[in-house]
C-alpha cells in the first residue's frame, strides 16, 4: 500500500492504495469520483481522459503515486457552484451525450483544448478529440457543442442552428428554384 | 429546451402536441444535466458495504469438454471468498423460449474461447483476478466449427442436441405467392451473391452487475441490461427463486445497440454468489470479456434472385441467407427470420420467396445488433437494385419510386403496414444531394450512391407468448404538486426517459421538474418488456398517453365540480386547470390535485399498451409484425483513390420517416448516431476470428478483441450529415410518432457500396468494404475482367421442406396452404400458436400453458 495526498478538483485528499493501482482505480475506487469512466483500461477508447496540470490524461495509464502534488481535474469539478461549464451545458442542449458514458473524458479532452486555444476550428477540434470514441452520437453534435462552448466563453452570443435541433428544411430553397 | 444556466439559450420549438407544449420540442433531455456532470450512476458505479468482488474463469479453447476444474491452489489464496462452477447452476437458460441452450458456468462441455467455466469472489478484485488465473481447467478438445460449410460438413458432434439438423440450428423454406409465375413474367432476371460481416455493438460501458442478498431470502441485481424483464426471468429460473423475491433494476446502459439485450451468465453468476456469501457481490468485464460476450451482427452469405419487366416493375424474389450463428442460439431464429422479413416492406414484391438457415459454429454467440438480422439482406437489396437501375437505364430513384409499397398494405409475407414515408425521404435525399444532375456525372474517383431501408417500430409480438401489455406506466400524483412516473423501460442512451417524461409533462401540462422517474425497476415498475426492436417510444408512448389521460380526466372531474364548469372545457397547461373559454377560472396544479385527491383520495392512474394483432398465421409469422414501420433514404458521396482502393465518405444526407418527432433534438441524434454506426460497418468494423496453427490446436480465437485493433470510426472519420425529418403522423404512433434508433442505419452500407461504383466502377458486392476490395476490382477491370468483387459461392444447403403461403392478392387467410403436407414431412408444427390457443390457456386459468406450452411455438 501507499499513501499519498492528491490535489483532484481543487481539493487536497489523502489516500492509502495499492502502489500499483492507476489514477483511474483511485479516483474511481478510494476517492469516490466514479464520474470518470473506464472502457478498456488499455488507453484505447479516451474514456478516463482526466487533466494533470491542466494536460489531458488517460487516467488508465498513469498510477496515482505518478501524480502526487500535480493538479488533477475531473469531470466532477467542471461546474462552478451549481452552473454548468458551457462545455457542460452545451453538450446536454445538443444531445451530444446520448448514453453520457463517454462524455466526461471528452469533456476534460474539449475543456484543455478550450484552455489553450479559445477558438479552435473544427478541424482542431476533431485533432483534439480524435482519441475519444463515442459509439452513440455520431460525433456531430459533440463538434458542434465544443464550438458553441467555445463561443459563449469567448463571451459572443451563440445559439445552435435550427438544422441541429430539427433537421434540414426538405422544402426546396430559394438557391434551388 | 430547458433554459442551461450559463450555456445554450432557448430555441423556440414547434410545440404542438398537448396543450402543455412538450411535444416537438426539442428540450435538454431529463437525464442531461446528470450525464454532463457525471452524476449518472453506471452500474459498475454502484459500490456496496461489504462489497465482493467476482471474476470469472473463461474456457481458453474453442470447443472442448471440461476434464477437471482445479481450485485448489487459488483457493489458497489471500482474500479468496468462494467458488461456483456449472454443477452450481445447472438449469440452462436462454433469451428465446425456444433455445434454452446456455448455462450461468459450462456444465460439461464449453463451446467457444471466453465460455464461462468457473467463478471465484474475494475481497478485492486483485484478489479475484490472481485467483481466477490460478485456477486450473483441464480439457479435452473437440473438433471445432469455424464457418457455415463448416458447420454443415460437420453434423457431428453437434453443438446442441436440439438443432433442426446436425449443426445447423435452423433451417427454414417459406414461398409467399407463386414465385415461378413470378419469375415467367419477367422480362430480366438478376442474381448475385452477397457477404455482410460480422460486427459488434462495441458499447462503451463494458457490462457490469451488482447483487446484494436482503432479508426474507430476496435479491436485488442491478446490471447493465436492456431488458431487465427478462432478466428478471433467466434469473428467476435458474436461481430456482420465486420471482417476487428477485428485483432487477437495470442501471441507465453506457451504450447497448443490441448488446445488452440477452440474459448473461455473469449477471446469474453474481446474483448466485451474493446468495451463496451473503454479502454483495459486484462484476465488471472487462473489454475482451465484452467481447466474448458479442450477440453482435450475424455474419450472412447472401443470394438474391429479383425478376424485373423492362421498366422497373418487380415480378418475384428469391432469397437464401445463411447466419454463422457462433456458439448459442440467444436471439438467433428470430435473426434468421429477419434476414427475410423485411424484404418486402419498401417495394411491392407479388411474390417472394425465403430459405435461410442459421449454423452453429465455435465463436462467441451473434444476436441482435441495431437493425437486427435486417441490413445485411438490406444491403443484398439496395445494391441489387442499383444494378437493375443501371442495366436498365433507370434512375435508381425513379426505379424505387415505381415500386413504392402503399401505406396500410398487407405484404406478400402478411405484414399490414402503417404510413409510408419513404417516397418522401428519397425525394429528400435526392433533391439535397442533388442526385439527378449528380449521379454518373462525378469526376472519377467521385460517386454518389442511392439507398433505402426500413425497421420494425416495436415486434408485434413479446418474447414468450403471453395476453398482457408490453408496455405499462403508472402514475402518481402528489398533494406537493410532484408526480411520480414508473415504468419498466430502460434507458440506454436512446433518451427513453426523455420520451417518458415528454408525453406525461405535456398531457398534465406540468413542467419536466415536475416529474420524478422511477424506470427499469422489476420490483417498482409495470413491466416494459425492454429496449429491443426500437418498441420503446411507440409502445411506452402508448402506456404513457393512456395513464396521463386517465389521470386528467379524474382531476378534471374533481375539478369541473368545484369551478362548476363542464368537464371537456378543461385545459391542462403551465401547471395549471382551467377553462378554455374563460382563461382567469381555474386552478394551480396543485390546488388542483389537492381537490382531486380530498375527493377521490389517493391519486395515481396506470395505462398499458398491447400491439394490435397480425394477419400473418403460418410459421414463422410472429417475426416481422409491428405496429407500424418507419423509412429511410440516403444518398452518400464517396472520393475513391484509385492508387489504394482507399474510400471516404465525403457527406451523407439521410431523410427519415420518423411520423412525429417528439424531441426532434433527440431524433437527431439518434439519425446521425445510426448513420455513424452503418459507415462504420460498411468501411471498417468486423469480428474477425482466426484459427490458431495446428500446433497450437487450430483454436478459433478473435482476431481483434480490443477496442483498439476492432476498428471504428472515430471524429476524425466522420463526413458531413444532413438530415431531414420527415413527418408524417402515424396513427399507429403515440402523437403519430413511429421510431427512429435502428432504421436509419440499414441504408448507409448500401449507399456506400452503390457510391464506390459510381465513383470508380467497382462493385463489392461484401460489408466491411476494404480498401483492397475496391483495389481488387480496379485492377480487375484494368485487366478488362468484370470489376466485381464479392462472394462467388453460397453454402451448399438443403432448406428442406418449403411451407407454401398464398397471398392476400391470391385470396390468402394468412395460413399456409400445405400445413398438412409440411408436418408430415417435418414433424413440426406448421402453424404459430393462435390467438384461440391463448384464449383457450387464459380461459383454463392456465400461467403454465401461457409461458410455457405456447412459447415454444412462437416465430418457430
């Protein structure tokens, strides 16, 4: 066993586990953080993505004894008091989480992309996402709440298209006539 | 939508279904906010006191007989709580009445590599992991099975004794019309052969129980299951426990698509330990155990015969498929079915003929996956008729246009349909995508293809035959102004609680807070029969319609008294009772439950929905049937690179035939989520097995059981979708609503392969499609060969004795016309259990002959 004291969220918890446990088994297992998810424990599906001093992190591979004093961040502490993050808020309006089981690690993987770069373009998006599957939505609707999220942290005034929300008009348009 | 809190404003929506304004809009789904924080509990984010820890040993060879099962060093070690092996749990279950052919752990004999053999629980699941290897099995190897041929070359010995014949566990002949005067009447005949692959759900959440013994000898499971009611059952019979002491509660599903749908061993393995300690009992697999696990798309061999006149009129069809069942029957005969049934809905077939048959073989066990047992004869079909279109000089949407089925028709094989919206979703798809000035005029290399499909809103009929509901809601209201909303479907993505809480809110015209959902609970909720055979919207929609409406008429009556207004001029919206004609006379929600409950007392109602009844009565009928069904059309654009074979997708455009879109927000992504689900099957994914060398025993072994190495398209792959929806109200749907989670799937891989001939001239006639398929074909053709890539022999099988169905246009009853001649031969029944049979059963007051005697006539 090992004891060691991890910074998650913002909040300092001291922890006895197994010395080889990963920072997934711990969050999940010792400090009572199950949001973050596990879908293969191999590093293959982006699931457990966690941030570590703000990078994004397979939480999978890396052992909680690794990560001592370092700032780990999960989905669990992305809303301030009780308002979503607009990663959060976004992705709920949008149906880009269907079963959700995905959506915390792709949340921590668009919230460290938002960080770095405040207004991505789709094509950066996807670099940045490229390693999390999603089996349900497509990946649309997660491309698009990672730009509206984008948006309304830079402060603009965003609002999904209507296509999103009901589909194309199957009505010809004036381009067609 | 629901205003977010610092995030997306509000879109108006077209809120015109009950007067409390839910239905058409397209609101954060109610369980939203949960899954965007992590506040969703999987099941395997359930953690008990006292929790144990279970891991299961899994047969290592592909078909063998278990010699010993050694325990005794593992038992040794640190931690190690208790062991079951299949003597434990020797009642064998399965999710069909009709193949009852698995066990919690393998009984004598194991079938495929990752076969349940033993269990152990410790304290930690380390300790169970170090115990589950040290455990020693010792086999004896059987001859193993690897394909169809194989399987039909290889009578002995067989997988299951109870196999129509050798090891093909299903062999079926149907003719629906006469099929030669058909084909005489033509004026061209195509025939070609077709190869789907198998593939797999690939849920994100890998499968994960939890089972905690409670006083009074009773059980609770929860587990990640689409079908917690038949769960329920599995569990019930082979834990030899009455039912009412066993609840199932089926956790919200991290992904299901079909792969969570069958009772498992290791949910009964862990409900059987935690009774055995005492203590809870948790399970969570791993994701190469999930492959083992599979039930995903059956792989099938394909030859369809179509006769055509020379403007595109269809004449008769002929179509053999062969399923490589894997290793148990699980959802398989009705599989091998829906590899022919739906093949008339879309196009009026006069006459039709269906062989099939389903081979055991030693791999994990194939069931339903999304579109079950239907997009691979869907991909037969869409690309056969884009090779009639072309032989004869037809646009590919004009040729599916003239041959259009009609809404409220009854098929050649007896299916009565619903609305049919699919000449609606191709002119979508054709004018969005610009297909008649695009089509055949692409720069090389570029293509667009045309396909369509159609899916099942709800089987007709449940699993095990029975008179109740299969879907029910009950409603309670409380004197705070809440209602509580119980029902027994299980959310697994697909936003059935969203629907649930949608049609309640906008009848009682409450808001979404105002509800409290209670779902997928055996021992709280009226049973829904679960998430299968996209039934859920249209079935609970029902249930739910009906308790919503009950309860208001009962407040209204309450509430008609005392405001001294008539009944029928209550309104129900923004929480409030009140009269039409006169806005200001009425009363808040809660006054107005408070009035109701003072009158009637306590408050709640309950509402239930049964399918209405088929016309088809000939065996084999009770798969097929559905209220109604929904349509889809697609046109994909590919880029083909010549050098590679390597193919893109470069934009989809999909129109669906969703009736009445209740959460448009949610169709749509159920739309794109299909969409992405067929270019994934038609570019990449495959359960691919290999067999190890013969020094290693020539053990079948999957190729890829890693979320890695079995491919799937991630964001980077995915084109451009345009979707469309297009409604048309059904009155079969709950507000005219019909489903949207399997259908728009079946005409992407099809659409694939017709585009990759346009753009290049190839056509591979097989799914996934390789790059080195279309390279095959390219160079074929550069050689002046046919470019034609795809299978060039089917199963040589024996369909056996071939029930003869006339149509309704030959003055049909549904029956088979030689039912006499086809028990002689066979031995078997020729026709399903009948509505008279159950009368009779539900008359003798009968529980046994209802679940028992007539299941096994069911889609058999």
């Amino acid at each position: 066993m090992r004891t060691a004291t991890l910074r998650v969220n913002g909040e300092p918890r001291t922890v006895a586990f197994p010395a080889h446990h990963t920072l997934l088994e711990v969050l999940r297992e010792e400090l009572g953080l199950p949001g973050t998810k596990h879908g293969c424990e191999l590093g293959e599906c982006g699931t457990c993505t966690v941030l570590v001093d703000g990078r994004p992190v397979l939480s999978c591979l890396v052992l909680a004894a690794e990560v001592e004093g370092q700032a780990i961040a999960t989905v669990e502490g992305l809303a301030s008091g009780g308002d979503l993050h607009p990663l959060q808020a976004c992705f709920a309006d949008l149906g880009a989480a269907q079963c959700g089981y995905c959506t915390p690690g792709i949340l921590m993987a668009a919230r460290a992309l938002l960080a770095e770069n405040a207004a991505p373009t789709r094509d950066e998006i996807r670099a940045a996402l490229a390693g999390n599957l999603c089996r349900c939505t497509g990946y649309w609707k997660i491309l698009e709440a990672v730009e509206g999220a984008a948006a309304l942290l830079r402060g603009e005034a965003w609002r999904p298209r209507p296509e999103t929300l009901f589909g194309a008009s199957v009505e010809p348009s004036e381009a067609d006539e | 939508m629901q205003p977010a809190s610092g995030g997306a404003p509000a879109v108006t929506g077209a809120g015109d279904g009950g007067a409390g304004g839910w239905i058409g809009r397209p609101f954060r789904r109610v369980d939203g906010h949960a899954k965007v924080t992590g506040e969703t509990r999987f099941a395997d984010d359930l953690a008990l006191p006292r929790q144990a820890f279970l891991k299961l040993v899994r047969s290592t060879v592909p078909h063998g007989r278990i010699r010993s099962i050694d325990t005794a060093r593992a038992a040794a070690l640190p931690g190690v709580l208790g062991f079951l092996t299949g003597r434990d749990l020797p009642t064998p279950f399965g999710i069909l009445p009709v193949s009852q052919d698995e066990h919690a752990l393998a009984l004598e004999v194991v079938r495929h590599v990752g076969d349940p053999v033993a269990a152990v629980a410790a304290t930690s699941e380390d300790a169970a992991q170090a115990a589950a290897l040290a455990v020693e099995v010792d086999y004896e190897p059987l001859p193993t099975i690897a394909t169809v041929e194989e399987a039909i070359a290889t009578p002995e010995p067989q997988l299951h004794p109870y196999a129509d014949r050798g090891n093909l566990h299903k062999v079926l002949s149907m003719e629906f019309g006469d099929v030669e005067a058909g084909f005489a009447a033509a004026e061209r005949i195509f025939e070609d052969l077709f190869f789907y692959d198998g593939n797999t759900h690939l849920p994100l959440e890998q499968h994960a129980t939890v089972a905690a013994p409670e006083d009074g000898g009773r059980l609770t499971v929860w587990s990640s299951t689409q079908t917690p009611h038949y769960l329920h059952r599995a569990l019930t019979k082979v834990l030899g426990l009455p039912a009412a002491r066993i609840r199932v509660v089926a956790s919200p599903n991290g992904g299901g698509f079909g792969g969570k749908s069958d009772p498992f061993g290791h949910e009964i393995v862990c409900a059987a330990m935690a009774l055995r300690l005492g203590r809870p009992v948790k399970i969570s697999l791993t994701r190469e155990e999930v492959f083992a696990c599979h039930r995903g798309r059956h792989p099938v061999a394909m030859r369809l015969r179509t006769g055509v006149r020379s403007d595109g009129t269809l004449t008769a069809q002929t179509l053999q498929t062969a399923l490589d069942g894997g290793a148990y029957g699980s959802y398989g005969v009705a599989s091998t079915y829906y590899t022919g049934a739906l093949q008339t809905v879309t196009y009026r077939l006069p006459s039709y003929r269906f062989e099939s048959v389903r081979a055991f073989t030693n791999k994990p066990a194939c069931g339903p996956k999304r579109g079950h047992g239907t997009p691979q004869p869907r991909f037969a079909w869409e690309v056969q008729l884009d090779k009639i279109a072309v032989e004869l000089g037809l646009d590919p949407a004009e040729l599916r246009r003239r041959n259009l089925e009609q809404p409220g028709a009854v098929t050649a094989n007896w299916l009565k349909l619903g609305t049919v919206g699919l000449g609606r979703c191709i002119d979508a798809v054709v004018r969005g995508s610009d297909f008649q000035r695009r089509w055949g005029r692409l720069p090389p290399g570029r293509g667009l293809g045309l396909a369509c499909g159609s899916y099942l809103c709800g089987a007709g009929l449940p699993i095990y035959w029975n008179h109740m509901p299969q879907s029910g809601v009950t409603l309670h209201a409380d004197r705070g102004g809440g209602v509580a909303v119980f029902c027994g479907a299980a959310e697994i993505g697909q936003g059935s609680d969203s629907v649930l809480a949608a049609v309640v809110a906008d009848l009682l015209g409450l808001e979404l807070a105002d509800l409290r959902l209670c779902v997928a609970d055996t021992a709280f909720t009226p049973v829904d029969l679960g998430s299968y055979s996209s039934r859920v919207t249209l079935m609970m929609g029902h249930a739910a319609r009906e308790a919503a409406e009950r309860l208001r008429s009962r407040i209204a009556e309450a509430v008609a008294q005392q405001l001294g207004v008539p009944a029928e001029r209550l309104t129900f919206a923004e929480r409030r009772v009140f009269d039409a004609a006169d806005l200001a006379r009425g009363l808040g929600w809660e006054e107005a439950v408070i009035a109701t409950e003072a009158r009637f007392g306590t408050l709640s109602s309950s509402g239930s929905y049964t399918p209405p009844r088929s016309p088809g009565r000939y065996r084999g009928a009770g798969v097929g049937p559905s209220p109604t069904y929904s349509y889809s059309a697609a046109v994909v654009e590919v880029e083909v690179d010549r050098e590679t074979g390597v193919w893109q997708p470069l934009h989809v455009w999909i129109a669906h035939d969703i009736g009445r879109a209740i959460n448009p927000a949610l169709v749509m992504g159920q739309v794109e989520g299909s969409v992405y689900m067929g270019l994934g099957e038609a570019m990449m994914e495959e359960s691919a097995f290999r067999r190890l060398p013969r020094s290693r025993s020539r053990a079948l072994v999957h190729k890829f059981p890693s979320l890695l190495e079995y491919k799937s398209p991630t964001c980077a792959e995915m084109p451009p979708v345009t979707t469309y929806l297009i409604e048309e109200p059904d009155p079969a749907g709950p507000f005219g609503a019909k489903e949207v989670g399997q259908g728009p799937l079946l005409p992407i891989p099809p659409a694939c392969a017709n585009a990759i001939f346009d753009a290049v001239g190839v056509r591979v006639d097989q799914v996934p499609i390789h790059p080195h398929l279309v390279l095959k074909g390219l160079e074929a053709a550069a050689k002046g060969q046919p470019a034609r890539v795809g299978p060039t022999r089917f199963p040589e099988v024996d369909f056996g004795f071939t029930l003869k169905v006339p149509t309704p246009w030959q003055g049909g009853d549904g029956k088979a016309s030689n039912d006499a001649e086809f028990e002689r031969a066979t031995g078997r029944r020729a026709e399903r259990g009948t509505m008279a049979e159950r009368e009779q059963a539900l008359r003798a007051g009968s529980v046994e002959a209802l679940t028992t005697k007539l299941e096994g006539t069911r889609g058999d």
